[in-house]
C-alpha cells in the first residue's frame, strides 16, 4: 500500500466518520474517533455490501458514500452496546 493511498483512506474515512456523527445525532467520538469509525465502517461495508448484491460504483464520491453508510451501521450497533 502507498502513502498516498493510506492519506486518501483517512481523508475519506475522516469525511465519512463526520458525516456519519452528523446523521446519527451527537454519537460521533471526535475528530480522530470519527476518522477511525469512518475506516472502519467502510471496511464493515466492503464485508456487508457485497453478500447483499449491492454496489455502489467507483469514485471518490461513491467511496464516500460506501463508507459513510458502513459507519452508520457501526455507530448504530456502538449505540445499541453501549445500551445494554
């Protein structure tokens, strides 16, 4: 893996884990937590979307969205852990 390839994961992953603790109300965990939530969640999705048949397409935009999805699907099971 490039550096440039790990600065554009954490670019996306940072914009998607702050879009992600915008739509679910106050359950982001700041800057760096949402950087790793964003990661994270898009790895969660790369795992979920496809057993669905779902895809996204390719791009900066639609990687975006891919792990933005995959972090709100995280920071909703976070939510339900912290719960119990």
């Amino acid at each position: 893996m490039e550096f440039s390839s790990i600065i554009a994961m954490i670019l996306i992953g940072a914009i998607a884990g702050w879009i992600a603790g915008k739509l679910m109300k106050g359950r982001g965990f700041g800057v760096i937590g949402n950087i790793i939530v964003g990661v994270v969640g898009a790895f969660v999705a790369g795992l979920i979307f496809p057993a669905l048949g779902f895809a996204v397409g390719g791009g900066v935009i639609a990687s975006i969205f891919h792990a933005t999805i995959g972090a709100v699907i995280l920071l909703f099971v976070i939510g339900l852990i912290r719960k119990a």
